[in-house]
C-alpha cells in the first residue's frame, strides 16, 4: 500500500511539473539586444507610422515618405525602407519593406508573435516561415527585404 501512494504521489508531482514547464516555454521571452531587435523595432515603428498615415489620410495611394510619416531622424537609418499604397475597387492594400537580415526578421516575427503579414520578399512574391509561399507582392521589392503587406477592406478604405 505504501508503494501505491508514493507511486501515485510521483505521478501527480511529475505531471504537474510538466505542465508548468509547457507553460514556462511558451511564454513570450524578450530578445537579447544583439539579436537583431533594435532594427526589427525600428522597422515595426516604420509599418506602424505607414499603418497610422493611412488612418489618418484614408484616401492616400502611392509611396509614402519618411517625413510625411513623422519619422525623418528617429535615431535609426530607415533609408533602405520602402512603401506602397495600392488600391482597387474593394480594399486599399499597404506594403512595406526594409533591407534586414533573416536573424532581425525573425526578431521583428517574434516581437509581434508571430504576425503573418511579415516575411521575406523574393522579388515580386513573398514567403513566410510558418505559412509558405504567400504569394504575388503588389509591387515588387528588394530581394531578401523584410516585407509586410496588409490589405483593408470597408468604405473607410476605398
């Protein structure tokens, strides 16, 4: 009998240990400042401020630039970003892009746990790690990018 109790007694503490240890890994644990986060940060600061000036000027189309978004020195070089609004007759489709390695990709999927509309552009089509090939890009952009492209739908947007 007293086997059976301490028997039961390891099964209960082991699986409640596993259980805490499932939860611990799946937390969202920040990255390391040289793991690419500073530029990720900066390119979601970048896609954030394009999302914002579409907000705020609903019938925008076209390229964006970096003082109509507000962000002419903000302390990163976003030289290398790009933008484009293009429209049709149901939705407003923005893409955005930005020369980052794969490591700071995989910094600015991680920081937004892992947001789909960014991946990598391959020229005029786009993958991303989770979901594949995503397909045609509105327009082309840089091969290797980081690439984020979100379609709006609703009369605010066309």
């Amino acid at each position: 009998m007293p086997f059976i109790l301490l028997a039961m007694w390891l099964i209960v503490t082991v699986t409640s240990s596993m259980l805490s240890l499932h939860v611990v890994q799946n937390q969202n644990t920040p990255l390391s400042s040289g793991s690419g986060a500073a530029a990720a940060q900066a390119w979601l600061a970048y896609k954030a401020a394009l999302l914002k000036y579409l907000e705020d000027h609903p019938s925008a189309t076209g390229s964006i630039t970096l003082g109509q978004l507000g962000l002419g020195s903000n302390g990163f070089d976003l030289s290398s970003a790009g933008n484009q609004i293009v429209r049709n007759d149901q939705s407003v489709t923005i893409e955005a892009w930005m020369e980052l390695t794969s490591d700071q990709i995989a910094a600015a999927i991680h920081i937004t746990n892992g947001d789909m509309s960014i991946g990598t552009s391959l020229g005029d089509r786009w993958t991303t790690p989770s979901a594949g090939n995503m397909g045609l890009l509105p327009v082309s952009a840089p091969v290797g990018d980081a690439v984020s492209v979100v379609s709006l739908s609703g009369t605010g947007y066309r």
